[in-house]
C-alpha cells in the first residue's frame, strides 16, 4: 500500500485573505454578485473539440477516451464550489493537474492556463492528485501473471517482478528535518521504491521514505517485505540489485562472479532485472513532474507521485504509445548503489545457479 498524507492547511489562509478583501461598505450579496460576475468573465477553452486527438495527447498525457473514462471515476470525489475555485469544471480541473504533469513547472503557469489564481491551482492539484491517488488499490496490485513474459527476456526463471528504489527530487521540507532528505547524490529527495511486471506496469510504489534512507531499510520496512516473508507469492523471485538483501524470495547479483555459471547468472539477472529501470523512464517521460524538482509540500508531492503512477498504469493497460517530455529533463541521474551490508541468505541463489545456470 502507498502511505501518503493530505493537508488541508492551506485552506484557511486563502479563506482569510478572501474576508480581508471585501469591503467593509459591502453586503454579502453585493460580494456574491461581483464574484459571480468575475468568474463569468472567465473563458476557458474546450480542449477536447479544439485540439485533436494527438496534440491533445502530447498536451495531458492521456488519451481523450481515457480522459473521460478517468473523469467519471473522479466525480464523486471532485469538489466544484464556485466561491473556491471560481467554478472551475471537474473536467478543466483535471486538465490542469494534467498539464502540471507535463510541465512540472511553477503553478503560475497552469494556473493561467484556466484563469484561476496560483492558489487556486494549488488547491486543484492537491485535490485532483489526492483523487487520483486514492485509485492505488484499483490500478496497482502485484500479481503473478508476467513469468512467462520475464523468462522471454533472458530466459531467467520463475520471477515475480523487479525492483528499485529512484530518487525523486522536492524542495527542503523545512530547516528541521530537511537534512534527512538529502541524499548521497547531495540533492533534496524521496527515495520511492517501486516494482513491476514485464509490462512495464507497477505492481507496488512506497513513496514516503526521505533521500538519506537506504534501499534495504526502505524493503525491510515495508508490506512488501511481510507478504513475501508470508510465502504470499508462492516459488517466484523478485530481483533486485546489490542495494537490497538477498533472500529466498529476492534475488541480488553475484558481486565477484568467478564460474561461468554466475556469469550467466548474472547476464541474465541484469537483462531481466533492466525492466525497472525501463519502467522509471517511461514513467517521468510521460510525467515529467516527477524527473524535476517538486516544489510542492510533502504530502502533495507524495500525492502526485502515487497518482502518476497510477496513471501510468492506465496507460499501460490501454497501451497507450509511449511519449517523450514535453519539456527538457535533466541528465538520467543513475541510482547509486550502496551496497547492502546485511548477512543474506544465498542458498536459493547457489541452487539456481548451479541446477539452471550451469
């Protein structure tokens, strides 16, 4: 399960400042009037007639079919009260938050998209994403259906899924706690872990761990970890690299391979393994919010990751063609290994090896 936390703090000081604002000589209903005057000022585009198919797709990152389909989901959970969020639909609600995906740029930008105020658009996005994100369950679930499909891309037996920790990059939480975010790599992040199928889908994300946490310390600590230890999964693998443990149920590569039985091993291992990384870079290409700097507070950060990964499974269930970013993203930061110093258990390792690898 995803562990992510929701704050409606922001709220009450947007609340205080629409009081201030008000005249004093002013009547309720004299305010209601120019408030509803104002939003009726408002034009916003019908995106899904005015642009097609394909540019509409680069632009939110999801299919108009599957707008839609997303949109009434989120009905029942999506907020429309025009003394808020000047009456913005449901629909250009969403399209926002979309396009803040796309963009991982400040809020001024999407908040002038729609014509809305930058804390406005905040609010939308925390509520959108929070939505989106409450969909994990539906959208993200491990499952033992990609064996075959792992075993075509190197002919490694047996394997659940893979499984990596990436970096995603935040603003310092604040003087007090910041430290703890910062990680080896020098920079403010949360270490996400997350696995997935040979369909490049993912089957569980953690995302609340802060940069400074070890990969090990993340998986030990996690339901994951239990379900596995439980004999959940039955006989399949999950594989993983140095970071982690090695265990009966996750497999790490030989470090000092010596036999040409590890050396196949470990090839193998590599080539199979390779499918989380893939999944990594698919995922912030579509979203590119999430291979920038979030400057948002941590439990809209961790709202937007989960959802992101939520969509991206959407995508990848509707096949969906894989997109490039919209906008330019840093240099593919490679995830450093720091090597798992745990005492592993390397007994299902030794037999694979030497019954299949040999």
């Amino acid at each position: 399960m995803a562990n992510i936390l929701f704050s409606d703090s922001d709220d009450s000081d947007m609340e205080l400042l629409a009081l201030l604002s008000d005249s004093d000589s002013e009547t309720d209903s004299e305010a209601d009037v120019r408030r509803r005057s104002r939003a009726r000022r408002i034009k916003r585009v019908n995106y899904m007639q005015s642009l097609d198919d394909a540019e509409f797709t680069f632009r939110f990152r999801l299919s108009k079919p599957l707008v839609n389909a997303l949109l009434i989901q989120l009905m029942p959970l999506v907020r429309v009260t025009s003394t808020r969020n000047h009456g913005v639909s449901p629909l250009h609600q969403l399209l926002l938050t979309l396009r803040f995906y796309a963009l991982g740029t400040m809020l001024i930008s999407v908040a002038d998209f729609v014509g809305v105020s930058t804390s406005t658009a905040g609010r939308i996005i925390r509520d959108i994403s929070s939505a989106i994100a409450s969909l994990y369950d539906e959208y993200i679930a491990v499952h033992q259906q990609s064996a075959e499909k792992f075993y075509r891309i190197a002919r490694f037996p047996r394997v659940l899924a893979a499984i990596d920790c990436t970096h995603i990059r935040i603003q310092s939480p604040c003087h007090i706690i910041g430290e703890e975010f910062r990680n080896r790599k020098g920079y403010f992040s949360l270490n996400v872990q997350a696995i997935c199928d040979a369909d490049l889908r993912f089957m569980n994300v953690v995302a609340r761990w802060p940069g400074s946490t070890h990969d090990a310390t993340i998986f030990n600590n996690s339901v994951l970890r239990a379900q596995c230890d439980a004999g959940l999964f039955g006989n399949r693998w999950m594989l993983g690299d140095s970071a982690y443990p090695n265990r009966s149920y996750l497999l790490t590569p030989v470090l000092n391979p010596v036999t040409e039985a590890e050396q196949r091993y470990n090839e193998a291992h590599i080539k199979t393994r390779n499918t989380i990384e893939r999944t990594f870079g698919v995922w912030k290409r579509r979203f590119p919010v999430v291979a920038l700097t979030l400057r948002l507070s941590l439990p809209k950060a961790q709202a937007v990751i989960i959802a992101t990964a939520v969509l991206h499974n959407i995508c990848r269930n509707y096949n969906l063609e894989e997109l490039s970013a919209q906008v330019d993203l840093p240099p593919e930061d490679n995830h450093f290994v720091n090597i798992n110093s745990e005492v592993t258990d390397v007994q299902q390792r030794a037999i694979l090896i030497s019954n299949y690898f040999q």
